[in-house]
C-alpha cells in the first residue's frame, strides 16, 4: 500500500497539483487523500469505498486506474492472509456474541402482564347501565298519560 500512497503523491506533486486542490476536486476530504498517499489503511472502515477513492485519485491523475486497483487488491489479498485464523475465528465469534447480546428473549413467565384498570371498566358500565335505565323512564313516561296507557297513534289524536 505504501508503494500506491507513494505512487499518487509523486505524481500529483510532479503535476504541480496541491492536495487541497486534489480535495476540492474530488470532492474528498483532505485528510482521506493524506491517509492514502501515506498508505495507513487501517483508517478506512469501509475497504470498498477506500478502492472507490483511489481509482477517483488515480483516474484524477491521469494513471491506469484499473492498474492501481489491481496492485491494491493484490497487496489486499497478502495483507489479509497474513491474519491467522485463530484470529478470524475469533473475531467471528466476538461479533456473534454481540448480535447475541442485542436480541432480546422475553419470556411469558418473566414480563410483567399489564393490569387492566377495573375501576374504569366498572364506572364505564355503571354509566351506560345508568343512561339506559334513564332512557327507559322517559320512555314509560312519554307513553303513560294520567296513569293511563296509551298508544303513540291515540296519543297523537288527541
């Protein structure tokens, strides 16, 4: 990687190119091109767009870029079998045990059942018992003239 950082920045130095100007445009941030010609990888997260910015830069430059990238993921490939697989197992399950850690398993016996309010439910059927007897009364009354029945055609007649 070294080789690639060192490879853009004389050939922007030599183009009498300042890496502001690289910067601007590009539109990548100056530090991000510094970490390139410097080749600290370790300061990307995302490789992908690491490669998108160094074919940008070389492409920039007026190099090959497909060349540049290939050197890039040849020195990739040798960077990443150097890792021993001890290490990547583990990684793996450190990163298992996180998602572990984030899905919550709720039982039925632990959580707490939410109480319904009785004394809501029992006012409110109190009320509508009330405003059903009260309509009935009037009814009766609306019907029942003197103490005498009626129907609502006699009671209309007269």
């Amino acid at each position: 990687m070294n080789e690639i950082g060192e490879l853009l920045r004389s050939t922007r130095e030599e183009s009498g190119v300042s890496l502001e100007e690289a910067s601007s445009d590009l539109e990548i941030k100056t530090l991000v091109l510094e970490n390139i010609e410097e080749g600290n990888i370790g300061c990307f997260k995302d490789i992908f767009a690491l490669k998108e910015y160094i074919h940008n830069y070389a492409k920039y430059l007026g190099l090959e870029p497909d060349k540049i990238i290939d050197e890039f993921n040849e020195y990739l490939f040798e960077y990443t079998s150097k890792i021993p697989v001890e290490d990547i197992e583990k990684a793996i399950q450190d990163q298992q045990k996180e998602e572990i850690e984030e899905i919550k398993v709720v039982s039925p016996y632990t959580t707490t059942v939410k109480k319904e309010n009785k004394v809501l439910k029992t006012l409110l059927i109190f009320v509508v018992i009330l405003v059903l007897v009260l309509i009935a009364l009037w009814a009766i009354k609306q019907i029942t003239i003197a103490n005498k029945t009626t129907n609502l055609i006699g009671y209309v007649i007269k």
